[in-house]
C-alpha cells in the first residue's frame, strides 16, 4: 500500500486548521448529525490517518449519531473489562462522568486504550456534553515521529522486538478508579507496529500498559523504555486539547498515546459520551 503521507489530496468537502505542530487538525464544514457521504467521509478518514486526532467543534449529536459515525470506521465496542458504564440503551457508548459526589474515571496517564488487549481498539472518539472551561485538557503525542526520530541503531534493535502489555496497573496502583478485579493474562504486541491504513511505522509501547520487552528482564527493559517515553512525550511531541462543550474528538490507538490531565475535583463536572472502532491485532 502506498503510504498516504506520500500521497498528495485535496480536500474539497472539508477544511483543515492544525492544532498543533505535532499532531492534529481541527475540520471545519462538517455535521455530524446529518449522514456523510461516501465522498465526505473519505476525505475525514483521510485526514484522520494523516493527522492522528480530529476535532470537530460545535457538534450536536445524539447517541446514536455518534455510534453511526464511529460505525464507519469499524464496529463499536464496550470496555473489555467493565470499567466503564455504557448508556442503558446504547451499552457501546461509554459515559466519561465527573461531579459532586461522583469522582470520574482516571486517565491521567500516558497511554494508547487498551494495548493489553490481543485486539485493541483503533480509534477512540469522546464527545464533550458538559466541561469546565480551563480543566481537565487531554494531551495526544505523536508515536510515528516518537519512532522516527531514533537514531538508525535503536530503531533497527527496536524493529522485531516484542513487548508484554497488561492490564494489572488497573487494579494495583489507582484502586478507586475502576472495579476491576480480575486482570486477564498479558499480551504480547510489537513493540513498533504497521499502521494498516498508512503503512507507516509506529512506536507502540506505553507506559501504563507495557511491562517489559520479550527475551530482556524488566530491569533491562526499563531504562531503555523510559528513554522511548521522554522522546515520545516532548513537548513539541504533543497537542495539549482544550475542551469545549461540542467538541467530537477522535485519536488513533495505532499511533498516538493520550493522557487526561487531573487538575480537577469532584466540584468540576465534565460529562462526555466514549466510543471505540475496533482494530486489528497489531502488527
Ligand atoms: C479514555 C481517555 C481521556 C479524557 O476515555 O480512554 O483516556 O480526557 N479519556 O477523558
Ligand atoms: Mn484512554
């Protein structure tokens, strides 16, 4: 497949203003309560893979609007180990809650969802109900320039090497986040995969998942880990999301990590609803 970022397209439905340097673009011109033609959505799809995180501001969208449009990208999902509430009627579209009395899920790690599972999610959307200006941004790094930027000689020792990821940090270091109890056996994944789509090579390894590279202890596997992490998480590496109310925002598991910063209490609501396309197992 011919890599799209050696391919040039025009976009004649859509407009596209950068987030950042890093990764990310805001469309302008799209509805996501109205169906999308074939046409339409190729050029959204387009701009998603070669931009790793879209959003869409002032969307007014229903469930079921958001489960057609995840839909196109692959079948929805609920959350492998239950840790997350899906809505009565719709069990695939999970519910992001945080307000008085109800403390919100955790993300305030760096991570791509569920990298412990054999097949994880390709894509993840959150569509912003309810926020509090200011609070609780999301940060998404670019794992495609993470691995592109490593000397020849780490990224031909990383080429090949496979990690184990699993789901135990879940249970032993935030306990109050979630109410799982049972983690399922690890996994192993490459710890540079091939996005389908682009063909191109991704870093794939996080810190909240990935345990330790195949062959090598965890002693070994950490420093050199660690360096992947720092690389991956500079600065200049980054788009930092300031939610508004309205804001649909998708991000690729295959070639992003997310972190949700924690700089808000109970006293701060923020409501969204999650939906996930599934993917592939990574290769
Ligand atoms: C998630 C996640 C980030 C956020 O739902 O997988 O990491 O800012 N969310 O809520
Ligand atoms: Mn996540």
């Amino acid at each position: 497949m011919t890599p799209l970022a050696a391919t040039t397209q025009k976009y004649e439905r859509i407009s596209l203003t950068p987030t950042s340097g890093a990764l990310g673009m805001e469309v302008n011109g799209v509805d996501l309560s109205q169906p999308l033609d074939d046409a339409l959505f190729a050029e959204i799809e387009h701009a998603f893979h070669e931009n790793l995180v879209l959003v869409f501001r002032n969307q007014n969208i229903e469930p079921q609007h958001q489960l057609d449009f995840t839909h196109r990208f692959g079948p929805s999902e609920e959350h492998p180990l239950g840790s997350r509430r899906g809505l009565d009627d719709y069990p695939d579209v999970m519910v992001l809650e945080n307000r008085p009395g109800k403390l919100g899920p955790r993300n305030d790690f760096w991570h791509s969802d569920i990298s412990f599972g054999e097949v994880p999610p390709a894509l993840s959307m959150l569509y912003a109900i309810e926020v509090s200006p200011g609070l609780a941004d999301t940060m998404f790094s670019n794992m495609y320039a993470a691995y592109e930027e490593l000397s020849e000689t780490l990224r031909s020792f990383l080429d090949g090497l496979q990690a184990e990821h699993n789901a135990q940090t879940l249970v032993t270091e935030v306990p109050s986040r979630v109410q799982v109890t049972e983690v399922p056996p690890g996994v192993i994944h490459p710890v540079v995969r091939t996005h389908p789509k682009t063909g191109r090579r991704a870093l794939y390894v996080n810190p909240y998942y990935t345990s330790h590279f195949i062959g090598m202890t965890k002693a070994e596997s950490a420093p050199i880990l660690e360096h992947l992490y720092a690389q991956a998480t500079r600065h200049e590496n980054i788009y930092r999301h300031k939610w508004r109310v309205g804001d649909v925002l998708m991000w690729d598991n295959r070639a992003n990590m997310h972190y949700a910063v924690r700089d808000y209490d109970e006293s701060q609501p923020r409501f969204m609803h999650r939906t996930t396309a599934a993917g592939e197992r990574p290769y």
